[in-house]
C-alpha cells in the first residue's frame, strides 16, 4: 500500500482526508453535478434527563417518568472521510445515468445497476460504446472535475505544493487514450 499504484491511490486518498474542510451542509461540485450534502456522523454532547410526574388513575398516585435529551452535533473529524468516496461513487453514477438515458432515449429499455446495465441485446454494443465515451470524458477532463471537487469540498491553494508533489508521482500516459469499448461485459 505505500508503493506504486496502490501507494499513490492511497496518498491521493489522503490529500483529500487531509486536506478538505467540511462542514454540516455543503454544496459539492463533481464534473457538471452540483448539490447539497450534510454530515451524517455524529457525537453525542450535553445529555440532560428531566424528571415528570404523571398522575396514574390505576395506582392513584403519582409516578416519575425521567427522559433524557440527548444532543447530538455533526462529527466534521469523522466526516472527512466520506469525501473519497463520495468523489468515486458520484461521478460512477454519473456515468450510469448518461448512459441509462441514451439507452432509455434509443432502446425504450434498460435498468443500472451500479456499473452493469440490464439491456436488450440489440442494445449492448451501444451502451458499451457510450459507457466507454463517459470513461473518455473523464479522463480529458480530470483536471478540471479534481480542480472542481476539491474547490467545493474546502481544498484551498495552501495544499497545492502538497498536490504538486503527489502529482509528480503519476507516471504520465503517453499516447492518446482511448477507453476500449469493451468496458462492460
């Protein structure tokens, strides 16, 4: 995990862990989709029981009923790691939604599930295809999806020597990519 690919993945996983800024609600930015978050981890602060007497008709006396209000605020520590994923699993679904309605626009059928699409076979070279042009959109825009992202989520210009550095370990690609249209099975 601290050498080559699965190292820089790690150290990318990092960056964004380390050097994000969350707060209880956001507005995120991944490629062209913007929305609204909230933090969804918690801790518990400043627990208060208070006591009622409730007047029983049965026993004909008073009983003590104690209920305790527990506060809870948003876990912003915690909360940091959600945005790895959150970066991953968005632009997938993403993806999955692009190629969906093309098939759904062309074909008149087909479901998503996650990353594999349930269609007709008249329909599975072009959802192939437009799977794979979704990959090519990433790829020719990732600076600006990562520049986008890490705006969004609180990343500011005081890590960009650190994003420098773990940049200058990216083995660059030398040719043009293309995603292979056999990206789903």
């Amino acid at each position: 995990m601290a050498d080559g690919p699965f190292g820089l993945v790690n150290m990318f996983k990092d960056f964004i862990i380390n050097n994000c800024n969350p707060k209880a609600t956001m507005k995120v930015k991944i490629s062209d989709d913007e929305f609204g978050i909230s933090c969804n981890r918690f801790r518990n602060v400043g627990e208060k029981t208070k006591a009622y007497k409730i007047w029983d008709s049965i026993d004909n006396q008073y009983n003590v009923l104690l209920h305790t209000d527990t506060k809870k605020i948003p876990d912003l520590e915690q909360f940091r790691r959600f945005f790895v994923t959150l970066l991953v699993h968005n632009l997938d679904s993403q993806v999955a939604n692009n190629v969906i309605d093309q098939v759904a626009d062309k074909y008149n059928f087909g479901i998503p599930i996650h990353d594999a699409f349930l269609v007709g076979p008249q329909a599975s070279a072009d959802t192939r295809a437009w799977y794979a042009e979704e990959l090519d959109y990433i790829h020719e825009n990732r600076q600006e999806i990562l520049r986008g992202f890490f705006k969004s989520i609180g990343i500011t210009a005081a890590a960009t020597e650190q994003w420098e550095k773990l940049k200058e370990k990216v083995v660059p690609f030398t040719g043009n990519f293309k995603c292979s249209g056999m990206a789903l099975k």
